[in-house]
C-alpha cells in the first residue's frame, strides 16, 4: 500500500478547531473514533479537548486501545459515565458537546446525571464533511477493496446462469471476496433475480435464476475497514429489446451524472443529471432512490447525491453513482461505480466493465 | 418445524398490560418488532396502544410489511418522526412511553419539537422478561441454528491442525454454516489459538496454527432469525499436563453451573457455580467474564448469568453457560454451551461433546 494516510493528529486538529479550554467533544460512533485514533475497537468512547485526546475503553480493550491509537491517552472504565465522568473532572470540563445521533436517549440520562455542573450539548453533525473527504491512503484502500470484490465477482460470473439459486451466487461470492483479503461483505450482497430486480433492495433467497431474467449484483468488499459499492445488472440468456433499451438509458443515466461529477458542483447537481435524462425518456417515476450516497468507513455516510442536496462535492469526496429503474413485477437495471472526486472530474474506483452483457 | 410459535397476539398482550386508552408504547428495535409483529426489516417503528398497533415503515419496506406483519396497521412514512406525529394524532395520544436504550438523542429531539402536547416518557426496560422466557417455536429455532452450526464444525475440524490460519478455519466454517441453511453467522466467528486463545474475544487473523496449541472455537449460526452460541476449545498435537488440567477443571466449572439451572435459581447462582469452583482453584482471577446470557433473537440479550445479577431463572429462558480461564501470553481455555431452562432442569441445545479433545 504507496498511499498514506493523513496523520490521525492532523484529522483531530481540524475537527477540534474552535474548543474552548473547559470544553471537549464526546464520541461514541466507532466509525469516527476509528478515524481520528486509529482504535478499531467497539464500544469506546472518545473526548476531545483543546489540546488533549482522551480513549476511554472496558477492560477487553485496553491492550488494543494502547497499541492502536498510540496518540491518545486511554482510560478503563467498567461503567462507561463513570468512566467519563472521571475524565471530565481530571480536566476540569464545563462544556461537553457529544454526537446526539450516536448516543442513545438511555445513556444520555445517565451522563446527565452523573456529569452534575457541567453543560451537555446535543450536536447533530459533529464531523460535518471531514470524513467525506478522503486522504489518499484511504482512496487506494477503497480502490483495493473494489478491485479484491470485482475479481471475486469475475470468479462468480460462471454460476448466474439458469437452475442456479440467487442465495448460492450470493454465498460464493461473499466466500471467495473474504478468501481474498476482504475482512468481510461490505453490506448483505445483493442478487436479485427476475422480478425480484425490480426491487431496489431484495434479499437474496431461494429463486433459481430462469433464461431470460435480469440479475442484478449489488456487492462490495472491505478491505482494512474502508468498503466498497458496486451493481452489476447482467441479463441471462437472452433479452427483449425493451430489456436492452432501458439497459441503455439507465447506462446512459449513470454515465452523465459521472460525467458532471467533479470538485465544486453540488450533489444535487449530480442527482439532476441522471434524474432528468431518465424523466425525459418517461422513466423518472421508476427511479425511486437518491443517485448516491458517501463510501469510506462506512457504506453510506456523507455526502448524499440527492434531491435538494446543495452541499458541494469536494476533492478527496467518494462517492456511489447508482442510478436505477425499477418495473414492479417485470424486472430492473441498476449500474453503479464508485468514484473519487478530483478538481476536473473523478476517478472511478470500481473496475468492473458496465457494458450490456449477456450471460 | 413442528414446534409452534406463540402467536404474535399474545405476544403484544402481555406487552400492553396495564396500558391505558390515550397511552401507546414505541418501539425502534428491530428484534422487538420482530418479536411482536413478524415483521423483518430494518428502520421500522411501532406504536403499541391498548387494543391497536400500527407498524411505520418506509416506502421499500411497505408490501413487505404487510405480508410479514398481519395483525398490524401498516402506515408508511417518508419521515419517522411525521410518521409518529400522524399516529399520534389518529390516536389521540396523550402519553408515549418509549424505548430509551433504543432512540438516539437526535431522533429523540425530533419527536419532542413535533409531538407537542404529549408527554414523552423515557423506558429503560420495556420488554423485562418478556423476550427472556421462549415459546416451544422459539427454542426449536434456536436448537436448530445450533444443530447447523454444529455439523458445520465437524466438518472444518480436520482444518484445525499446525499450518492453517485462523482466518481461513473462520471463513470456511461460516461459508459451511450458510450452505446448510444458516441466513448467517450469529456474530464474527472466533477461531484463536496459541497465545490469542488467552484473550477472551480475539478476532481471528494471520496466525498460523501450531503443535501444542488450544484452539478455542466461538461461533454460532442464525436460523429463521434466532441464534446459537457454542465455544469448544481443542488442544493440537500435544497438550501439556496443565493444559489437561485447566481444561478438566473449566468443563467441571461448566458442568457445575449447568447443574445448577432450573427454573426459580437465580442467574448469580449458576455465575457463583462456576466462579466460586474456579475460585477455590486458584484461577478466580483468570475468568474474567460472566458466565453466559441470554441468547435469541439476538446473540447477547436477557438475562445475564453474572455478579449480583438476583433476577431468577424461568422455564423456557434460553441461556449460554461458557467460563473459561486465561493466562496471558500463554493460553486460555472456554467451554460453552446454549441450554433452555426447565422447571426441573435445562436442556442443553449445543450438540458438540465438551470431553477434551486432541487434534
């Protein structure tokens, strides 16, 4: 792996901009925790001062939490408020804001009523677009991903042909991403067959593949906890040309919202892009999801390419390009890349051709 | 499956007891959905009143619903919170008691700012022992995961031996599961030998085995949504006298609590089983967890087998019974089974023999 990550001190430097002295973020989303100490861990907690980082962790992690997120001090607790009750009061803290959507209303009283004197503050978006944007040593470990999930998908291509059931194609392809290097499925490995492709997110299941379906792959890997997105539609056997048509369209969807894609245009100027083309072709009511979402840590995180979504994408951003049409009861065609966003455009990270292809 | 479930009715029945008419519950958590409704996907929420119940789903999730959840009301929203607002309103509720370990603090400011007039009561404990206690469809579930997980590690034993990495023992065993029918593992399969057997929940990795090492095993599988949890500990090659030791004292620390549990024994008596055994051993200070915990609909849930835990066991509770001594840097030894408590006794669900084994 060339690439490096951005230093986890700088990525805390940025996110503790503005902290008073008496003042520290609390975090419990092992996502965020992960990328600004490098702990990959659960249930920690972490704060961060002005000057200070603080990992608090039960007593199953402590060797780990040393070894790992060598720049923090780490702290046992057995009950977690105690914990960081303890290390409020070695700072002498007046002010704790924490992420309100990743502490539970439960855990929240009980913070309040032990951290009596000092202010808890809800934040509803304490990272803003600072996980969006990528380093380049995560971009590269996004791209492995994507590349250690395409070649499991090649591997797999010879078993989506009729008698074979969407639960095996989906198991086999799983099996082999992890025999690999994957650490394991990005999400629950979409193989949706028939009629069961006109549903955005069908569960694979017993329905053997038959001449003439659509059957859509929704798949990604992770690799050193950075995941991958990818959809591949393949038609098996045979196709109609009306299957061939909409196959063109959402192709020709996905590509121009790629191609409007670069640092400084709004997501929701991507969305448009693909969402107009298929409105004017009468398909907009059968696109019936957002074009895309935020890959890196997670799955889905910011930003959101959709309706009324005027943030701005930035360089480093990456991003699932996905558009899709859905004929209840017929069948569907979604195709989707993930890309990383540059100045004049962008990389696409998923190697997998999206070519009409007939299995 | 000839074992019944206990309809959902009866279920929701026992949850509404004492409700009154402008009263409702709310419910974030998938499995307690599950549990009372049928209903299987994600991101759902559900409204409990006194003699009515109206499940909210999103647009993806309505057909679903309402072929899962029959005795329900299926709303859908475009927003949880209007959603709740909505059924609220239809209800003329003046009072939701809702699941604070369940609500995020975000969502649980949402719901405030809009369900105005109505007072929001936080409940740390909705269910009790509801879920704790199975029905005769449940434990069947539960004793078939187990069954599949089982035969899945008969069939990977000959992969325990000097050369092979506890990744690739890990992957293969839960590829076997899910070819026999398991929807999944029931949680990342634990394979850790050597030294990492030492660490209570090692993550299994690069390490090859080796002559002379115990290989601690802890996996489950997942079967009509319900869980197995079995850990078997198998020495490689050669075994050293203490290591023989260790492990005859943890199955007799096992076999203690087991003999312990039936319906009306507290869950600190069967932990005292095993604890005060080991104790009087001299290995207190090597087990370092409970002694085990409910096991489900999900793999840790109600109640836990542990220190000053006074609750007492009931008929139909389905629990793991799994001490273990560790000696860092060295190894450590866990012998785990899932039983379901009888009035007079337990059945042990776990089929694997616990007897020391050399591979």
């Amino acid at each position: 792996m060339g690439a490096d990550f951005l230093p986890h001190g700088e990525r805390v430097g940025r996110l503790r901009f503005g902290l008073d002295e008496k003042e520290a973020l609390l975090l419990f989303h092992a996502q965020n925790i992960r990328y600004l100490t490098g702990f990959t861990g659960d249930d920690a907690a972490l704060l961060v001062g002005p000057d200070w980082l603080t990992l608090l962790v039960d007593g199953r992690y402590v060797t780990q939490a040393r070894d790992e997120a060598a720049a923090a001090e780490v702290l046992e607790f057995r009950n977690r408020a105690e914990g960081i009750l303890t290390a409020a009061r070695q700072r002498s803290l007046e002010r704790i804001r924490f992420e309100s959507p990743c502490i539970c209303v439960e855990e929240h009283l009980r913070l309040r009523e032990r951290l009596v004197g000092i202010a808890l503050e809800p934040e509803a978006d304490l990272f803003g677009a600072l996980r969006a944007v990528k380093d380049a040593g995560e971009i590269e470990r996004i791209r492995q991903a994507a590349r250690i999930a395409a070649e499991a998908l090649a591997a797999v291509r010879p078993l989506i042909r009729p008698g074979v059931r969407e639960a095996e194609i989906a198991l086999e392809l799983e099996y082999r991403m992890r025999l690999s290097g994957a650490e394991q499925a990005a999400f629950e490995t979409i193989v949706a067959s028939g009629p069961h492709s006109a549903l955005p997110h069908a569960r694979p299941g017993k329905r053997v593949i038959a001449e003439g379906d659509f059957v859509k792959v929704d798949y990604g890997a992770v690799f050193e906890g950075y995941h991958s997105d990818e959809t591949c539609t393949f038609a098996v056997g045979r196709a109609t040309d009306r299957q061939r048509e909409v196959y063109r369209l959402v192709r020709e969807a996905h590509d121009r919202a790629i191609g409007v894609i670069r640092a400084g245009v709004s997501c929701a100027e991507v969305d448009r892009a693909a969402r107009s083309f298929l409105a004017a072709q009468g398909l907009g009511d059968h696109f019936s999801h957002g074009t895309g979402h935020g890959v890196g840590l997670e799955v889905h995180e910011a930003p959101r390419l959709a309706v009324g979504r005027e943030e701005r994408l930035a360089a480093g951003m990456v991003v699932s390009v996905e558009p899709g049409v859905y004929l209840p009861g017929l069948w569907g065609v979604r195709i989707e890349d993930t890309v990383a966003v540059t100045e004049g455009g962008c990389d696409i990270l998923t190697p997998t051709a999206k070519d009409f292809t007939l299995l």
